[in-house]
C-alpha cells in the first residue's frame, strides 16, 4: 500500500500549500524569538544610582551639571573596597541641609570622602535611561539583582516542562489542535505579562508562557516536516530555524522604537492573536491521522493538498499505509529505556558529547546575547547586527553539510564561538567596531552548533532508541538556559568579561568532543546498537532516509 511520501511525489511534495503552510509557521517561528531572548529589552538594566533626598533640590540651586552632580553626590570607585559603590550605596548625608554649599559640599563635613559612612539605597534608585524596563520600574538591582536572573530561567524551566508534556499532547490528541492550544495560551500570557502589577504576576505569566511557546515552535517544525516531502525536509526544517533570526531583526527594530517594555511586550504579542486564524488554513497532519488509524480522514487532507497544488491523486493511490519502518518500531519485544543510552561504550559516548553540546549551544547562545547588553554601548545596532550573521550561518550549513560532512563544520563553528570569545577578553573596549566583529563571528559559529546539534543528533543512535535518544539529549538544552542568566549576570559582577572566559572554554571543549563522534555523512542510519558500536569502521552502505519517530509516526528529516 502506497504511504504519504508516494502521494506527495505525484501531488507536489513543496507546492502551493506546502509553500503556504511553510510561510504561515514560519511566522510562529519568527514570532518565538521574542520570547527567547526578549530579556534583552525587556530586562535591560542601564546605569543607575541611588536616590538621595534633596541632591536633586541642591543640584538645581547650585546650576550643577549631570556630571558635577554625580561627583560631589555619588560614592566613587575605590570607596568601601567595590568597583562600582555609587550603584548600590549612598553617603549616609542630609542633602536638604541648608549649611552645604556648592564647591564641594561634602568637604565641610569630612576632609576625606572615605572617613563618611555609607549606606543603602533606602530611597530606591535614579536610572539613567529614556525608557523602561522591568529592572527600572521594579528595581531589580542590587541586593534585587538575582530576581532578573530568575525571570529568565523561569521561562526555560516552562520549556523544558512544556516540551515534554505538551509534545506528548500533541501525539495523542493532534498537532493542529495543539498548535491552536499553545497559540492562544501565549497570546494570553503575554498580554497578562504586559499588563503585570507585581513582579510576582510577571514570573507566573512569563512561567506559563515558556510552558506553551517553545512547545508550540516544535509542533509548528514537526507539521511543516511532515506536509512537505522527502526532499524538502531538511533544507525546510533549517530556514524554519532562519525565520527564528527573522524575529531576532524585528525585535530589534520594535525595541528601538517602543523604549518602554510594556509597550514593546504588547508590541509582539497582540499579533500572535492572528495565528489563531490557522484554524482555516492548516489541517492535521495525515501522517499523525495515519498513526491514530484515522486513514479516511488522511486521505480528505491529501486530497484538500492535492486541489490546493492542482495536481490529482492517481486512482492507484486511494489507500493509505503508514511508513514501513513504524512496525519495527512498535516492536513489542524492543522496550527502550535510559540505560540503553548509557549501556555500551560507544553509544555511551555519543549521549554524553551530545549533552554536553546541546547544553553548551544553549548557554552560550542564550549567553552571549545576555552579555551584549552589558556593554554599554548602543544595545539596539549591536543586537541587530549579531542576528544579521544567524542568516549566513543557516546558508554555511545548508552548503557543506552534504559536500564537507557533519563533523568538521560542527566541530569548526563550537570552536570558532569559544575562540571569539577569548578574542573578545582581550580587545580594549575603546576598539569597539572590533569587538562588534568578533562578536558576530562568535554568534555566527554557536548558532551553526546549535543547528548542527539538532541534524546530527537523529543519526547517531539505532533505531529503536532514537526517539528516546534525542529528547533526552535535547532536554539538557533547557537546563542550559535555565543556569545561564545567573552565569552572566553575577560572574560580571565579579569581572565583566569573566563570562566570555567561562564561554570560551566550554566552547573549545565541545568542538573537541565533537571530532570524538564518527562522521554520519552518506551513511546507513543505524538499526542495532552493534551497527552503532562499529560506526567508527567504514562501510559501505547505499543512502537511507533518516526518521524521528514522534509518537507513532515516523517523521523523516532527510
């Protein structure tokens, strides 16, 4: 009996609707990207100092400039032993005393600045900014500092919760239904999280945002893979990653333009309302029909793709099977199980060097993108011109990976990400076109680990632990995210390049591990763990299609 991929060859495997659909999530994908890294913007912290009663009154009288101000009025570096003392301490002085005068009012009351006390900022905080941001309106600095960290992880333990369990939803009832679900519970969320009057309510709608959004970024990849056909799959499940950095671009603009955070939380929100619109535009996914023994309605929504193409199914095709290597994977005798990761060396190496990368491409993405905005320059032109090299990076992999092979590229771009950011120690901050450079280059080489690490994963376990293989490995990624905002924000505290340092290490480290993996380029995928444990050797061995399998059904990458 013919299978979906022997329909698609005769009704268009990339035609008018697969085109369609492709540009419809490609948007959700876009639209994702906010959520991602939003913490950019949305938990900017700009200079700041402590608020004291009356220096504002004396400032005015005294005709002080902005910077005089700040001299006579803000502890300085080197006072109490901290680099930067002005941020969270204050001269225990009474400024609305009348007796202090406008040469240096604090030399009448001690001839050396650090004999006076310091204390902490009782009165709250002046920010040096046009805008707004959460950490300005709910003072998430100082003592505070930790909570931003939080806001950020909070939003990868929702993926890491929500990928799981909302993927299983999606097997069971439906990926079309799901995606709705997801979409409309975000867009909720979010216009929640805009409209938050406490911090508190922030963490929970953002909490319950990052249950559903990256949940719903994986349904929309797994639909698109599985509408269009063989020879598509993977060239569009990589410029589905591309419409990603599509939505970094956007954000960038809209944060110039909307300074002010609850604006620009709305700004991305309210339009993720109109993908509820999908409900008319995309079906449910014939092969998932097929897994849930649903073949009439299957063949109505192939029949709906080939009107849409303009091509008819051939009376030869009328019936539907499902893909001929489910059976083997419902195998009732094969029960996979997490020590069969871990049970021979050789798959044993290959799940810890897949880990460890997928959680190093996490943080170090996640990371350089959180430390870009602690450089104090122009937050905005440096944000758009890191996600400008996301598109090269996508078009590098796209033309070496079938030429040159997996491992190289992969192992190259880790390394070219750890080294930038070495570089980026060293590069005086005065050369600041050149740190910009470099650290582009660094973006550029962690996203095309971070792409590399989702194609080579699928091919690099037997077949009845593939599925198993993946998310496990996978799942490190969100715990990378959830540990990276407090490796950023508080190793600068202790020296602001310290977690470029930190960076550059795991990232060698991984490009190392990396070269430990055997090259999966133009071999058989591998059936038995003893095929696995002789990857290593050279066969030869024709090309085969690559399945994920996701619930019941096989979903081939290429």
């Amino acid at each position: 009996m013919p299978t979906v991929d022997d329909i698609l060859e005769h009704i268009g495997e990339f035609g008018f609707f697969q085109k369609r659909t492709f540009f419809l999530l490609s948007l959700l994908s876009a639209s994702f990207a906010p959520i991602y890294v939003g913490i950019v913007f949305l938990g900017f912290t700009p200079d700041h100092r402590c608020r004291s009663p009356g220096v504002a009154e004396l400032s005015r009288r005294c005709g002080w400039s902005l910077a005089e101000e700040l001299n006579f009025t803000v502890p300085g570096p080197g006072l109490a032993g901290e680099a930067f003392p002005g941020q969270c301490r204050r001269f225990e002085v009474d400024w609305n005393r009348s007796t202090l005068g406008c040469m240096d009012p604090l030399a009448e009351l001690a001839t050396n600045r650090s004999l006076l006390p310091l204390g902490p900022c009782r009165h709250g905080w002046v920010y040096d900014t046009p805008g707004s941001s959460m950490v300005t309106e709910f003072n998430l600095v100082c003592a505070r500092s930790w909570m931003l960290d939080l806001f950020q992880s909070a939003v990868n333990a929702g993926f890491f919760v929500g990928a799981v369990g909302i993927g299983y939803v999606a097997d069971r009832f439906g990926r079309a239904l799901c995606l709705l679900a997801t979409i409309l519970i975000n867009a909720v969320s979010g216009v929640l999280l805009a409209v938050a009057p406490t911090y508190a309510w922030a963490l929970i709608f953002r909490l319950i945002q990052g249950l559903v959004s990256k949940a719903g970024w994986l349904i929309g990849y797994i639909l698109i893979t599985e509408f269009v056909g063989q020879s598509y799959r993977r060239t569009v499940g990589i410029v589905y990653q591309a419409a990603f950095t599509v939505g970094l671009v956007a954000l960038a603009g809209l944060a110039y333009v909307l300074p002010h955070w609850r604006w620009l939380q709305l700004a991305v929100t309210l339009p993720t309302f109109s993908f509820l619109l999908y409900y008319w535009c995309i079906p449910e996914s014939p092969r998932w029909l097929i897994s849930r023994n649903r073949s009439a309605k299957a063949q109505s929504v192939l029949k709906h793709i080939a009107r849409k193409n303009g091509k008819p199914i051939p009376a030869s095709l009328q019936s539907l099977s499902p893909d001929e290597e489910v059976g083997e994977k419902l195998n009732p005798k094969l029960n996979p199980s997490f020590l069969d990761l871990v049970r021979t060396p050789q798959i044993r190496k290959h799940t810890l060097v897949l880990m460890y990368n997928w959680f190093t491409s996490s943080a170090l993405y996640q990371g350089l993108i959180m430390h870009l905005s602690l450089g104090g320059s122009n937050i905005h032109l440096d944000f758009f011109y890191s996600a400008l090299v996301e598109f090269p990076a996508a078009l590098i992999i796209i033309l070496t990976i079938d030429r040159v092979g997996r491992r190289l590229p992969w192992a190259a771009s880790n390394m070219v990400a750890g080294a930038a950011c070495l570089a980026s120690v060293f590069i005086p901050e005065d050369v600041h076109w050149l740190r910009v450079a470099v650290a582009c280059l660094g973006r550029m080489g962690i996203t095309m680990a971070f792409e590399m690490v989702c194609l080579v994963s699928a091919e690099l376990y037997p077949t009845f632990i593939r599925n198993l293989g993946v998310h496990a490995c996978s799942s490190v990624c969100d715990l990378g995210g959830i540990v990276t905002p407090f490796l950023v924000y508080r190793l600068t505290d202790i020296w602001h390049e310290l977690p470029l340092v930190v960076f550059a290490s795991v990232g060698l480290v991984a490009g190392g591990l990396v070269l430990l993996l055997p090259e999966t380029k133009g071999k058989t995928l591998p059936e038995t763990i003893a095929e696995v444990e002789h990857m290593q050797r050279p066969r030869k061995n024709k090309e085969k299609m690559i399945y994920l399998q996701v619930g019941k059904q096989d979903i081939p990458l290429h």
